[in-house]
C-alpha cells in the first residue's frame, strides 16, 4: 500500500501551508468558522488554475464562490527551484518516482523558493459581500481548510496554483540529471528506502553491462512459500506483487509500458484488484479519501486507468479554450439541442441528460452520468469511454446514462 507513504512525504507541505494560512487569516472568526463548515462537507471540488485556488461553498442553504489567491512563481524561480531539487537525491527520486518531494515545503532546501506562499502572499476572494472586499470570510477559510486536506493527499494542486504541474517540474529535474549519477539515496527514519525512488535513480545513472544470467531454470519462489509471521506479508500477496513486476517487465520489453502509477492511482489499482475492496478502510485511512471516494475511484481505475481514476477525483486543469472548443463540439454533435451545456474547469456538463465529461491529466476526455442527485450535491459515476474527442466521450456518457437511471 502506497498511499501511507505518500502522506508522510506531504507532511511537511501541509504543515507549512497550515501555517501560513493561519497567519493570512489574521485572527479572524471565520477561520474556526470555516473549519466547521469544511467538516460539515460544505466545500465542493477544488479547482487550481495559475494565480488561484477556488471552489464553491455551501453555507446557509446559499451556495458561494470563493478564491484563494496565490502568486505564481516566475520561471526564474522555478528553474531556480529545479536547480536546487537537482541536487538533493531524495527530491530527484521523488520526482523521477512522481511524487512531489518534501523539500519544497521548505525555503531553506531552494535558496529562499518554497511552493508554499507566505502568510502576506495569500489573499482572499468571494462571492459573498465580506468577500467582495477583498477579507477572508467563513466561505474562504473554509476553502482553506479543504486546501489542507487535499495537500495530504497531493501537492498537484498547490503547485497548479503556482503556475506549475508536477509533471512539468519533474521534466525540468530529469532534464538536469540526465545521465548522471544523482547520489545516494538516504534511508527513512526506519532504515528503509522505496523500491520505485531507487529504480527511477537506477534509471538515470551511468549504463553498464548487464550479467549474463540463465533465467529459463528459474522457478518463482512464491509457489512455495508459506505465510511468514505477522507482520509480513501473505505469501498470496508477494505472488501477486511478483506477478504485477513480471506484467510490467513484460509490457517494458515489448514497448508498450504506459506511464508509471503515482501512489494514489497505484493505491487505487491494488483496491480494484479480485481481492482489493477488502483493504479499503486501511487505504481511507492512508489516503484520507472516503470509501465511497475510493469505490468510485476504482471504477474510474478499470474504465480508464490511472488518469480515469485521477478524472473521478477532479478533472484535470486545461485552458478555458480547450473546455470551450469540447463544448462546441458537445452541441454540434447533439441531434436536439435540448438543456444548456454548462461549463466548468476542465468539466462539461449537460445537467438535463444528466452527463457529464472531464478532462483527464493523459489528455483524454472521461464520461461520467448523474448517480445521485441531492438538494445540496450531485454524486457523478466514472463510466466507459474515454475518448480523445470530447464528442464522443459525450456519447458513451448518454449511452451508459441511458443504461443507468439516476438515483435520488
């Protein structure tokens, strides 16, 4: 299970947002009145863009938008940034391994750059009259808190918010190390390291001639083992982890291996495995996601992979442009031109049909169809289809709708 690694890489970023964001509050009574309503579910999907993180807020039975607003790095600064993570083997295998490394919560580790902002650097915005002048109210602090939670989880949005992807930011680190020898990898607090940080290091030191091993004789060692004493794991679980790194040796030598797995799609690939559902409290748990988060995350996992899983979660940032060109194409391609298509942040949604594509981070549109409709949410389900054509994603949506009535 990855996902209780993943927090502890986060935790020094949410620690600093935590902090700064507290600050930028300046003592004001919405920021424990924002925390009540962000436990109370009132914070609905995080949206980053450059410059700004926003979402809408229900309180009161009236629903705001409001902003938190962030200045993005310059590219001297991420480059600067870049440098510095180039130099420090853990950051590197962070990134190589697509995790953000704990370092950049710390200005100390990027000559003075960190991604989290100062306290003076964070400003706040709503639709709400507090908001409109420019002061932090009970619907931005919330927004604050939900910030909180999802930082522990993944800093992607944090570092959209700073004009950046992860995925960006990592090219940028690769780049500065390409056939080097980034170091030594330090071990944790208990001595150990991870398996994927040091094959992504392996990866990009020097070539060198491989053994000359006869692996035809070779019989795997989990058709024979018992279950070791607890804690260690069953002998069931190490043949399917044997099992998954012969799949992935075989897709690397016949050139079709897809991008690796970050740890929370990686978490919901183990989940929507034959036996996976039976750790699903263990990964709420390490992930801070609900379980009925994770259930519709698994689907989205076999509909679409790792990006569909990403695509449940939230949709993927792209141009308004680029939402605006799939809605035009969504209209053009309907035979009735019934409802209004509603655009959002990487999300198009035809609310009478019920349907409803994102954006997914492999450039894909995903279909989703209306599950539960409420007087506050709507609950939307992954469903097959997913599509380089925003049109056609469209239609598997209406073709899994029409097969799946909403539930109220």
């Amino acid at each position: 299970m990855t996902g209780s690694g993943n927090t502890r890489n986060m935790a020094p970023l949410v620690a600093a947002w935590k902090q700064a964001f507290h600050l930028a509050t300046n003592g004001s009574g919405s920021y424990g009145k924002g925390l009540n309503l962000h436990r109370n579910g009132a914070v609905a999907q995080i949206h980053a863009q450059p410059g700004r993180l926003a979402a809408a807020v229900t309180a009161k039975k009236a629903t705001h938008q409001a902003a938190l607003l962030l200045p993005e790095l310059t590219k001297t600064q991420w480059d600067t940034l870049a440098g510095r993570l180039a130099d420090n083997p853990q950051a590197v295998a962070d990134l190589l391994a697509n995790r953000v490394p704990a370092a950049i919560a710390d200005p100390g580790h990027a000559r003075g750059i960190a991604i989290v902002p100062g306290a003076e650097e964070i400003t706040f915005s709503c639709s709400c009259p507090t908001g409109h002048a420019g002061r932090v109210c009970d619907h931005s602090a919330a927004l604050g808190h939900a910030v909180t939670d999802r930082l522990a989880v993944t800093a992607s949005i944090l570092l959209g918010a700073r004009g950046m992807s992860a995925r960006t930011l990592a090219v940028l680190v690769r780049d500065l190390v390409a056939d080097t020898d980034p170091g030594t990898l330090p071990a944790d607090a208990d001595g150990t390291v991870r398996a994927d940080q040091l094959y992504s290091l392996a990866a990009h030191r020097p070539p060198h001639s491989p053994p000359d091993l006869d692996l035809d004789p070779i019989v795997p060692v989990t058709t024979t083992l018992h279950d070791p004493p607890i804690p260690g794991p069953r002998a069931q679980d190490l043949a399917w982890m044997t099992q998954d790194a012969a799949n992935r040796a075989r897709a690397l030598l016949s050139a079709t291996w897809a991008p690796p797995h970050d740890d929370l799609a990686d978490t919901v690939r183990i989940l929507a495995s034959p036996h996976g559902v039976d750790r699903l409290p263990t990964a709420a748990d390490a992930t801070g996601l609900t379980e009925t988060t994770l259930r519709a995350m698994m689907i989205g996992y076999r509909h679409g992979g790792p990006a569909g899983a990403h695509a449940t979660l939230a949709a993927a940032p792209v141009s308004p442009s680029t939402v605006e060109q799939a809605a035009e194409a969504i209209r053009a391609s309907r035979a009735v031109a019934l409802g209004v298509i509603d655009i959002d942040e990487g999300t198009v949604t035809d609310s009478t049909a019920g349907v409803q594509i994102r954006s997914g981070p492999d450039g894909r549109w995903f279909p989703f169809t209306l599950y539960r409709a409420g007087l506050r949410t709507e609950e939307w389900r992954p469903a097959p289809g997913a599509s380089d054509d925003p049109a056609e994603a469209y239609r598997a949506a209406r073709r899994a709708r029409a097969a799946r009535p909403a539930r109220r």
